[in-house]
C-alpha cells in the first residue's frame, strides 16, 4: 500500500489506498533512515512517435530548416529536454512501432521510401526520422535510446538484425551496412520493447499467443559484447492482470527485463474525452479521482508480479501514462494535439508521485508524449515553442533522479465535492547523494491551502528552500503570448523547527521543499 496510515482518528474514506482524515491538517511522517529503494531515473522517461509533430515539427526540421537546428534536429526542443535531464526516450511508438519497418529508415534520405502512416491521420511518412537521426537526437540529448520494435507486422529476423545493426561491434553484414550508412561504431542500447499494445493496436494477440511469441523474438534479440538488452514485454492495460499473470507465467525470467504497463486518464470516456482547457471543478475532481487509481492499478499488477518474481528483478515500466483530452478544435484528429493546464501539472505530479513511492517495482515510466501529442511537455508551432505547465513538473522532480526513496507514513486531510471525498495532499520524498531531502508535494484541492505537519525521522535538518508551481486558474495554460502563465517561483511557506517541517501548501500547487 502506497501510503501507510498513522492515526486512526477522524478516518473517514478510503480511497486510492490513501486514509482521508477530517482534519484539515495533513500529517506525514518520514522515515529517512529507512530508506532502502532507489527511484530509478527512468521513472522520469519520455515517449515521441511518428504520431502528429510529435516527431515531424517538434524534433526534426531538417537540414534545410530555416529553424535553427544541428543536423536536422531543433536545438530549443533539445535545449529545453536537456533541462529536464531527460534519461530515456521511447520510439518510434507506440502503434506506428508495430508497423514500422526500420530498413526503410535508414541509407540516402531522398532514396527513403514514402508511405502512409495509416495508423495516425493518414498523412504521408517519408521516413526522413529514422535509426540513424533518432541515436543522433539521444546523443544531443544525453539521454538512453529505448526503442519498441515490431512484433506485430514485422518479422523476428527484421527485429533481429536491427539489434545486430545497432549495437554489433565487429564483422557482420548489419554492421558493414551501418558502416556504410556512415555509423562505423556500434551504439549503446539497452531497452528493447518487444512489440507495443499487441492485445490491440499490435496485432490483436491473445496473452498466451504473445507471450509464446516474446519469447521467440527475444531470444533472437541478441547481447552483443558488452551490450545488454533489458527486453520489455508489451505489457497489459490498466488493471488487467490477467495478462500480466499470463507473461508472468509463461515467460522465463531470464529473458524478461521488464513488463510494459499502460494507462491514460480521460476526464469522461473515450468517445467524449473532454476538453483540454474547458472544464469544471467536477471535471477536474473526476480527473484527480481517476488519475489517483493509478496508485491501485500499480499495487494490483505488481500483488501478480510478485508471485512469479519475489526478488524483483522485473521492473514495471509504465511507458504510456498521461492525460488523454479531445483533440483542441480545428487540428487533424489522428495527431492528438492538446493544450495543457495547470490540472495537468497538478496531475503529473501526482503520478510521479506514486511512481516514486512504488519505486521498489516500477523501474521506468514514460509520459505520452513528449512533444505535440497528448500531456506534452513542450509544443511548438513553427518556429516557436512553449513549455506546458508539465514541463515545469518534470524539471522540478529532477531532484529524485537515483536518489533513495523515503517511506513515507500519511494522512492527508480531504478534497470534498458533491459528497464525494480524494485525498488533498499527495507527496513524496528522497535522500539525494549528498544527503540532501526533497519532498514533493501537490496539493490538489481546486481552493483551498493545506496545512501539512511533517515530522522527520532518523536525520535532522537545519536549513531549507523551496520551489512552487502554480497559476491563477486550474485553467491556466502557456501560450506563445503568455509563456509563463503556469511556472516555477521561489517557495518560503515552510518551517523547520527541530525535526518538524510545517508547510502551509497554497491551493492547486505543487511544491517542492529541499532541506539540508
Ligand atoms: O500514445 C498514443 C497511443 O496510445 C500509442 O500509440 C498507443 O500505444 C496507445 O494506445
């Protein structure tokens, strides 16, 4: 259970397996010489496809752009990505991965076959993005490539030879055409999606029949010298777990790597999604509640994890999660461009929240998208370009990247609408390399300031600062006219005395309190 309860009084809802007291006050105690698990930086994980300008627009330009660019590849995007250290990046989907044939992404671009993205708006793929641009993009961006290759359309010996092409040092066919396509030495990687959503959009498989097939295309995705595979099974959705039960069962663990895991939240359902920027207080409450279920859905898959790996060594790599509007009106509908809020900071920040605390299982998550499609991080319109309102979440949790997670024990006073009741504070927090704390919390309460009392135990602090986001409505958004609309300021509604941290957490913010 994510959060642990501390006193019994004045419970009075149990949801998300958080106890919500009546207080006003939220209590947390935080342990911090018990702590045993580190959050993987991979947790903090991005995701770009061949969807939208997810790719085409937001990363890749070209040569020839008038766009500042350094071969090909817009230098404020990477710039703005750097910012964020962002420690992994997936591609190239998503569902164009299981109909993407990597062959046709490589050699002179002008000789790249041009096709048809039938999976996202029908528009025309010349292939321009392919292998040898997107480990250019990871090297301009420090960051590890993770790449899904094609189970579902594709063949074992195509997925097998684009492992021999990226990463074979020595004499081999892939690697002399790699050569030959200008890459003499052999790249680093290590996550490898075997196929994406392959109960869906990747082939439509029953369990058995894809856990029959992982094994056979990972076995021909080989280790070559000192690179090794992490292999990533195309995981269930949400809380099926009768999926996961099944590659857990029937997959031997020493091929398996990771498990992917996905799940979006809608404000209403999948035929009336909602819109980005137009919504109540009940429809964000609904948001917060749904996107709160992640905490369950992570406690429910790992309870099947657990039983076929006690020792953990599979991680839960959550490598679709995010906020899913209408698309905003007038733009193509099969390139999900949306704006984003300060709800969906609010929301962010409340996922990377419960990723950490679950950070003994979940070894890497990454948020869909990162440019130009669904919850981004950055979007751009020409020439210009705009940090959303998550952005500023991803660069604020920087402070968790491999630090040691800290227990937290929590009783968070309640967010009340209409009868219904969520937890209103949501936190987590971690010991950096040089001993640093850092407790992120949000508050997620439309208007009303949380009190929280925090009492440290088994370290002491004496100094403090803090950071905040906010806006002035849960609407508030970042355009090319008002960049800052949603962003990060100094924060000193703190206090340390002793070994007790109180925290007055203004309404609809997220904060982060680093001592020392
Ligand atoms: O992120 C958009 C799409 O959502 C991905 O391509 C797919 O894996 C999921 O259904």
């Amino acid at each position: 259970m994510l959060n642990r309860v501390i006193s019994a009084a004045a419970l009075v809802i149990l949801s998300a397996g958080i106890l919500i007291s009546q207080p006003r006050e939220t209590k947390i105690i935080l342990n911090v010489d018990q702590s045993r698990d580190t959050i993987s930086r991979h947790i903090y994980g991005q995701f770009s496809e061949h969807l939208g300008h997810g790719i085409y627009g937001g990363i890749w330009v070209g040569t020839e752009s008038s766009i500042p660019n350094t071969r090909g590849i817009r230098n404020d995007v990477v710039a703005a990505l750097k910012r964020i250290k962002i420690p992994n990046l997936r591609w190239p989907g998503g569902c164009f991965a299981d109909e993407y044939h990597w062959m046709d992404g490589i050699g002179p671009r002008e000789k790249r076959p041009r096709m048809v993205n039938t999976h996202w708006g029908g528009v025309v793929e010349d292939n321009s993005f392919g292998t040898h641009e997107f480990m250019d993009l990871c090297d301009q961006l420090g960051t590890e490539p993770y790449i899904c290759g094609n189970l579902g359309s594709g063949s074992v010996e195509e997925m097998s030879k684009w492992v021999e092409y990226l990463t074979l040092d020595g004499e081999s066919p892939m690697a002399k055409l790699r050569a030959q396509n200008g890459r003499e030495k052999p790249w680093k990687v290590r996550f490898w999606g075997v196929g994406n959503e392959n109960w869906g959009c990747g082939g439509s498989m029953t369990a058995s029949f894809y856990s029959d097939q992982f094994r056979r295309y990972a076995t021909y995705c080989r280790n070559y010298g000192s690179n090794k595979l992490v292999r990533i099974a195309g995981g269930p959705y949400g809380g099926d777990t009768q999926w996961m039960e099944t590659l857990m069962k029937n997959i031997p663990l020493n091929l398996l790597g990771g498990v992917s895991l996905h799940n979006y939240t809608l404000p209403r359902n999948w035929s009336d999604k909602g819109s980005a920027t137009s919504f109540d207080e009940e429809e964000y409450f609904t948001t917060v509640e749904k996107a709160l279920k992640m905490d369950d859905i992570l406690v429910q898959q790992s309870r099947v994890m657990d039983i076929y790996d006690p020792a953990k060594k599979v991680g839960l790599m959550v490598d679709e999660w995010g906020n899913w509007y209408d698309v905003e009106p007038g733009t193509n509908p099969g390139f999900l461009y949306q704006q984003n809020t300060l709800r969906d900071a609010l929301t962010a920040a409340l996922n990377l929240n419960i990723f950490n605390n679950h950070c003994d299982r979940v070894k890497m998550a990454n948020i869909a998208q990162t440019i130009n499609v669904l919850q981004s991080l950055i979007l751009t319109d020409g020439s210009k370009m705009v940090l959303t309102p998550t952005f500023f979440v991803y660069e604020m949790y920087t402070v968790h990247h491999d630090a040691a997670m800290i227990p937290l024990k929590f009783q968070s006073s309640s967010y009340e609408l209409k009868g219904r009741a969520i937890p209103a504070v949501h936190a987590s927090a971690s010991k950096d390399a040089q001993g640093r704390l850092h407790m992120t919390l949000v508050n997620l309460h439309a208007s009303k300031a949380q009190s929280v009392r925090c009492e440290i135990r088994g370290a002491s602090y004496r100094t403090g600062s803090g950071t905040i986001i906010s806006g002035a409505s849960l609407q508030s958004h970042n355009t090319v006219e008002t960049p800052a609309a949603v962003s990060t300021s100094a924060f000193s509604g703190f206090r340390i005395d002793e070994n007790v941290l109180t925290i007055d957490l203004p309404a609809k913010s997220v904060v982060m309190v680093e001592l020392k």
